[in-house]
C-alpha cells in the first residue's frame, strides 16, 4: 500500500522541462531517499508535493492514501499530512522555540493566545525528536542541528503523515547529523513516513529503505536499499553520454600562475568553524583547471576568499606567478591579476538598473578615466569591443542589462572581468541559466582565452561540463580536495562518488 | 564605431524616431519630464488665479526661496542613489547656521574666516555620521535621526536658544544681493557659450573616436532652446533687480554635482553601490570610503544652505532649518530619485524644489491659509510617486 503516489508529473518552466512525467511512490512508514544531480529535479517535485506550485500548474496526479488531491496552496498541502523541511530553515530568530513550533496555529480561547497551553504542547513535541531544550529559548541561541530538530517538532505537531526533508545535513556537522539519524530511525518505527532528498550516499545507505533516482527530470528508477550499492545508484544519477556539446581543445599549460599551499578559512561569523580545510593546488598558465563537488562542498568560498570576497579569516601561502601576495581587499586582488565571475550574476555580477557600457567597465572605470573623470568615449570603444569580440546581442551600449538574455547577460560580466585583463579567471558557474547556443559561445570564448595564456578556474555543479572543458579536475567535498582527475582519467561516476564521500 | 553604425542601420523606423526624441531631450528619467510638465501647468494655473504670481518681482523671490532646499536636494540626491537617506541636514542648516552667527557676531570674525569655519563645520559633522554609517555599520536612518536631534539639542545649548542678529556686511549680501544687470547679462552670455563650446567639442571628440554624430540641425536645435532659456531667466531677473546672489549658488552647485554625479568615476560608484551594492563590492569598489565622502558632502552643503538662510534672515535662530530635510528629500523624489537607491538625477532634484517652492509662494500669494499648504505638498509627493511607480510597472509588462 503507497502512502503517496505521484503519478506522470510534468511541470515546465519557460524554456525548460523540469519534470517529465516523473512517478514518484512511496511505501507506509518508509524511509524513501529521492538522489539526484543538482538540477535533476528533486527540489521542483517536492514543491509541487508541497503545494508551492499549485494544481494545474502542472500535469499529472497526485494520491494521497489511495486519494486523488489537489493542492491549490501551501495549506492544503499541510491539511493532507505533507510537511516539508527545506534546506534554508523557515524558523524566525527572535521568537522562542514554542512560539515557532505554532506559528500561525497558536492555541486561542476568544482570540488570546493560551500561552500555557502551547508552551505545555511544545515541551512534548520537543521532547519526541529528542530536543532537551526549554520551549522558551530563543531560536537564535540554538545551533543549526538543534534548529532542524525544532523544524521536525514544527512539522509533526501539524499531525504530518509525510515529512520531507531537503538536503537536510547540508549544513550539519557529523555528531549533528547522526542525531538527526537516530531520531529519523526513531520516527520511523512510530509509524512516520519520511522523504529524504540527498546525494551523500553514506547518509542515504543508513537510513533509506527504498531510493528513487532523477535525472533530467525524469525518474531513472526505483531501488530497494537491500538489493543495491553506492556504485550503481552514482551510475544512476550520472548516467547520461557525453555528446559533442563541448570544444575540446588541447591545452599545453605553461608556467604556474597561481600556487596556493596549506590554505585554511573559518567562517565569517561562526569564528571556530573552519571552512577549508588545507587547500593545497597549483594553476598553470594556458589551462582550464575544473572544481567539482556538491553544493556546500566549499567550492565558492574557496574562490571568493581567493579573491578577497569572503570575509572569513584565511591562513596559508597564496603565491602568483612566484611572488607571494596578500589579498585583503578585492581591488588588491583585481590588481594582482584575479577576477571572479560570480555564480549569481543577477545578485552579484551586475547592477541590473545599469546599461550595457556601465556595466562593462565597472571593475576598471580607471582605464577609461582620467582624473577622476571619465572619458565616455574610450568608454564606448572598450564597452563596443567586447560586446563584438564576445558576440553579445544588445540594442544598444545604452540599453540596461536587466533587458537582456541570460546568455547576453553573462557575456557582459565576462567582458567586464576580460577588460581587468586578468591572468587568472576564475568562473563560478559560468553557465548556469543560459542556453545551449550561448553555452557552446562561452565554451568556445574559455578556450581562446586559455590559448591567450590565462589560466582558467571553472567551478561547476554540471558533471558533463565539468568533464568537457578541463584539463584538470579537482573534487572538493566538506571543504577539503579529496581527488585529483586528469580529464583524460575522469568519469562521471569517480567523481561523483568522491564528491559524495564514498571510498 | 561600426558597430553602433550597424546597429543604427539595423533599427527599424520607429525605433530611429525614438532615439531622435531622446537624443532632443536627452536621458532624463519620466518622473522629471511629468514633473516638467507638472511645473509649467503649477505656474499657468497660479498665474492664472492671480496675475502678480508672473511678475518679475515675485519669480526673483520664488528662486530666492528655493534656495535652501535646493542645496540640501543636490546632496540628498547623492544620498539616497546611494541607498541611504540624511534625516540629519535639516539640523545641520541650524546648528552651523548658528556657528556663523556666533563667529560673527560675538567673536566678531571676519567674514572669510566666518565661511570657511561653518563650512569645515558642515563637513565634519557629515564625516562623523558618514563614519559611523560606511565603518560602523549602523543604519543611515538611525545614525541622521540621531543626529538630527542631537545638533538641533546642541544648537539650542550653544546659543542659549536666543536669536543671534548677524550684521556682517559681507555675509549679509551672500543671501539678499542681486548681481548688476550688466553682470548678469555677461553671466548669461558666458552659459550660453559654454552650452556652445561644450556641444561642440562633444561632437569633435566623438568625431575624432568615429563615432556617429546626432544632426547638426538637431545640436543647434537644443542648443538654442537652452540658450533662450538662460535668455529669458536673465531678462526676467533683470526686469526686477538682477539675478539674485543665492540663486547662483544653486547653479553653480547644480553644475559642480551634475559633473560629479554624470562624469567621475566617483559618481559612477554610487549609482553602482545604490543600484546593487553586492555587484559594486565585487567589483572592487571602496564602498565604505565612499559611503563615508557621500555623507561629507551632504554636511558640507548644509552648511553652504546654512550661510545662505542665516544670510537672508540676518540672523540664527533654534529653528532655522527645521524640517528642511523632508522639503529635500520630497523634492528629490518628486524629481525622479528612487528611495530604492541607484537611480535619480541632481536637474530633476533641482525640479523637484523649484515644485514644491512654486506650491508654497504661489498658495501663500493667493492667501491660503498654510495647512493648505502642506495638505497640497503632501499630495503632490505621493501622487508623483505613484504616477511613477504606475508608469514603471507598464513598463514592466
């Protein structure tokens, strides 16, 4: 007997297919682990489970305990049994741990809120997933594992049949996440079922009964936890062929640009908690050096504290082009020859209010000035030059960027960065978002500039990418390089299951 | 260069009509253009219902009026593109205002020395708000409401909350002289070959880059427009008494922070740091430094607004700016500066204060009792802000 069955679900998004009649099904009192690539499609078939994208945004059905739902809203959602855990926790700081837990479903006797009542009620919900907390601490003095367990006690107190948990030890530390193990293990055996997304496989070996597999939107299958392994559920998640979507060149590289020795950061705010962990790697002249892993694996804030971005406390050697330098600001960095294409390139690349030629010349506005002053006509010849060399379509140099492609978008920060003319550009998610055409464009622009002797840093979460464009590939996992592929060597899966923390 | 060519070749018809309506009007934002519009149709109706609002004699006092507004609106606008607000100028007017008076007055300074100690004042108190803004992270709102209590206490400490007359002559001129007329009329003649010289030499530089060039015919056109505009302004100032000192301030402050903010490379960086300030720091700017300099200058113009008041009214007094900040900030939004930060312009903030000191002179001629006045300027903030929130999202969809 399924509890949930989700049944042909198709959902689009403009230009994309995000689901394509998946089926989903889940057994009475399981654990059910949902595995994927980034993008695969999880997270868009758990908003859908939870009301987020309301019916008839969507194709397909949805059985609840052998009943037909439609869910319009969140509530609904609720209403049925379905709680969901997303991986930025919901919880307001300021308030206490019971007035979270019944937010919005305060007990009331004529509209005053019986604050015994729901301090009492709170005290036993915390004590079932093992908090020892009273309900009247504030959920800021709490840790980010005893936050989840808070969340849990939020979604069972709804009377939730189905929990969903998304990515839920993301930000975990090992003793957090083995109590969040046991009480997951704890609920089971009272009955709750429990989706659990995640791609760490160690996790997902310990608690699941049944795995489902996504990719591409689709569902690739459904496995019994007895009658498989890491290996074959990593195949699973990957599984897809190389085609020629990547411009292969041969690279020679050159000398090394950047060596970065012994390279340690904490968090900016939680001072002891230490990010990266002994960063050790060298970056030659004329090659594209590839950083994967998973998302919280470490990757963006190796680069940004690289850069000077990150804020956190940094230790260790950074040598460029043999001299030792001490990057503490981003202009010190800029100035030494880095530049950074962020990952977020709406949040942090452009200033979207801002034309095309303002945009370009941001970072170096005192290439086209003097004094002080700028001259907008050496401001036009840079902005023109690198929209032709790097074919991005606008109207105009005076059209403001938000009005532009993705793709377009990206060219522009890229030719921001390029008139830095740096020596070493590191591109976090270089293509996230654009089109296949505009992909193959900035693919193609990597490797001319590789042959123009700057070494490349690619960081992405798309594995073919990856694989298709470096030379070398590095796989980060908890903040630390746990291997080292040449392209040659790589495969999909190794570095899955490096990333991924199998053996 | 070839490619703008290109791109020119390329548009289609309507396209190439639009594009010679802005190269005419330029690239001012709607807001300022409806507030254009919003200006001409205030005066008509005020010139209308009572004909003395046209005179020489009153436009001669509306300009002088605006005066202290203005001034502060030019440093608000920097403030607020950069995403912070100054609650504070309205006390700084007062507290350095009331430096003046007592440098000059009880410590009988002269008038050099008068100025430039208010001045360094006006700078030093916009250094201490913009230090704990940019370094100290505390909110803007915070930090100049703080401070607007604080220098309105200290004003009221200082000078023992009397009226201090000032009778400096020289200091008294700053706020109440007119230039003669023939001075007047070389000033004029001056603006209109510098409109000349500087239209020109615009299109001899692009000229030079290959560039491609707007008509001659439509230069000239523009060109010629504004002329006739500073002609008519010299005329009208001259049929009174000749262009008034304060209002020359306001020009010349307007075109010193017209250049900063469209020009520099300084101005550039706040227009980024207002419009996404994650993609400024990214890209290397020194946001704290010049968070900090944005609010050094709005001091300082305060206390340039301070000279002109405490000049005009030959005296300091604990009230003197009170509310200025609001009349400032008002007249900055109604001329197209989004509270949002990243966008807004100093000619449109200029606009905004000549619309709200048209509303004050103009119901004040016709007699009307002043919570008409505030009734009516109040309105006027949150119709233009709608219109312009309207008009944005159309332009959304």
């Amino acid at each position: 007997m399924y509890v949930l069955e989700m049944a042909e679900i198709s959902k689009e998004f403009p230009g994309v297919k995000a689901l394509d009649h998946v089926n989903f099904k889940v057994k009475q009192g399981e654990i059910h682990a949902l595995c994927g690539e980034n993008g695969a499609g999880k997270s868009t078939l758990m908003k859908v489970l939870s009301g987020l994208y309301p019916a008839g945004s969507y194709g397909g059905e949805i059985i609840i305990s052998g009943e037909k739902k439609e869910f319009h809203k969140i509530t609904d959602a609720e209403k049925a049994g379905i709680a969901i855990i997303h991986q930025e926790l919901a919880l307001v700081k300021e308030m206490t741990i019971g007035e979270n837990i019944f937010l919005g479903a305060e007990p009331t006797r004529r509209g005053a809120i019986q604050w015994d009542e729901l301090y009492h009620q709170a005290s036993l919900w915390l004590k079932r997933v093992g908090l020892h907390h009273s309900p009247d601490t504030k959920i800021g003095n709490l840790g980010i594992g005893q936050q989840q367990l808070v969340e849990i006690a939020k979604a069972l107190s709804k009377h939730t049949k189905i929990l969903i948990l998304d990515e839920p030890t993301a930000a975990l530390t090992e003793s957090e996440v083995s109590i969040l193990m046991g009480i997951l293990n704890q609920l089971r055996s009272e009955g709750v079922t429990c989706v659990y997304i995640s791609h760490k496989m160690p996790e997902v070996f310990a608690l699941a009964d049944s795995i489902t597999v996504l990719r591409d939107g689709r569902t690739v299958a459904t496995l019994d936890r007895n009658e498989t392994d890491d290996d074959k559920v990593v195949s699973l998640m990957v599984g897809r062929e190389l085609t020629e979507r990547y411009p292969r060149v041969e690279h020679t590289p050159g000398d090394v640009v950047l060596e970065v020795r012994n390279y340690n950061v904490w968090h900016p705010e939680k001072k002891h908690h230490r990010v990266l962990r002994d960063i050790e790697f060298t970056l030659r002249k004329g090659e594209i050096l590839g950083i994967a892993g998973l998302m919280g694996a470490g990757r963006t804030e190796l680069v940004s504290s690289l850069f000077g971005a990150y804020g956190g406390r940094a230790e260790g050697t950074v040598h460029i082009e043999g001299k030792t330098v001490r990057i503490r600001a981003i202009a010190e960095a800029i100035k030494a020859g880095i530049a950074l294409v962020s990952e977020d390139r709406k949040r942090q690349g452009l200033v979207m209010g801002m034309d095309v030629k303002r945009n370009t010349t941001l970072a170096t506005l005192h290439k086209v000035s003097r004094l002080g002053v700028v001259n907008e006509n050496e401001e036009i010849r840079w902005a023109s030059r690198y929209v032709q060399e790097l074919k991005t379509k606008t109207a105009s140099l005076e059209t403001p960027v938000g009005t532009l492609s993705g793709g377009n978008q990206q060219k522009v920060v890229i030719g921001k960065w390029l008139m830095s003319s740096p020596k070493i550009l590191i591109m976090d998610e270089p293509t996230r978002g654009i089109d296949v055409g505009a992909k193959y464009e900035i693919y193609n622009l990597m490797n001319q500039l590789v042959e123009q002797g700057v070494a490349i840093i690619m960081i992405s979460s798309e594995l073919p990418e990856v694989l298709g464009m470096s030379d070398r590939i590095l796989v980060m996992s908890e903040g630390q390089f746990v291997r080292e592929y040449d392209w040659r060597e790589a495969t999909q899966e190794k570095i899955m299951l490096a990333a991924t923390g199998g053996k | 260069m070839q490619l703008q060519k290109e791109l020119q070749e390329h548009g289609a018809a309507p396209a190439a009509a639009q594009s010679r309506f802005s190269v005419l009007f330029g690239k001012m934002d709607v807001r300022a253009y409806t507030m254009v519009g919003a200006l001409i149709l205030i005066w008509v109706l005020f010139g209308i219902l009572n004909p003395t609002f046209l005179t020489s004699r009153n436009l001669s006092n509306l300009f002088t009026q605006m005066s202290v507004t203005s001034i502060l609106a030019i440093g608000m606008v920097l403030v607020i593109v950069a995403g912070h607000i100054d609650l504070s100028v309205g006390s700084i007017v007062g507290l350095t205002g009331g430096m003046a008076a007592i440098l000059s007055n009880w410590l009988e300074l002269p008038a050099i020395v008068v100025i430039l100690g208010t001045l360094a004042a006006g700078a030093v108190l916009g250094l201490l708000q913009g230090w704990l803004v940019a370094y100290k992270m505390i909110p803007a709102f915070i930090v100049t409401l703080g401070g607007m209590m604080v220098f309105r206490g200290v004003l009221m400490g200082v000078t023992e909350s009397m009226t201090i007359p000032v009778s400096d002559p020289v200091l008294a001129l700053l706020g109440n002289a007119y230039f003669a007329r023939g001075f007047g009329i070389i000033l004029g003649i001056v603006a209109v070959g510098f409109l000349f010289w500087s239209t020109f030499n615009k299109r001899r530089s692009r000229k030079k880059y290959d560039f491609a060039i707007a008509p001659l015919s439509i230069d000239i056109f523009k060109v010629a427009g504004l002329s006739l505009l500073v002609a008519v302004f010299v005329a009208v100032m001259n049929n009174y008494k000749g262009i008034p000192f304060p209002i020359i301030f306001v020009i010349v402050l307007a075109a010193i922070f017209y250049f900063i903010s469209t020009k520099t490379t300084f101005g550039r960086h706040i227009y980024a740091i207002g419009g996404n300030i994650e993609a400024a720091r990214l890209s290397g700017i020194n946001i704290k430094r010049k968070t900090m300099l944005i609010f050094v200058l709005s001091g300082l113009l305060g206390s340039i607004a301070a000279i002109v008041l405490t000049s005009r009214l030959a005296s300091a007094t604990i009230t003197a700016g009170n509310m200025a900040e609001m009349d400032a900030i008002a007249a900055c939004v109604i001329g197209g500066t989004s509270l949002m930060g990243g966008a807004g312009t100093v000619i449109g903030a200029i606009i905004g204060a000549l619309v709200m000191t048209s509303l004050d002179n103009g119901m004040s001629l016709m007699g009307l009792e002043s919570f008409w006045q505030y009734v009516v300027k109040g309105s006027i903030l949150v119709i233009a802000v709608w219109l312009d929130i309207s008009n944005r999202s159309k332009g959304v969809k």
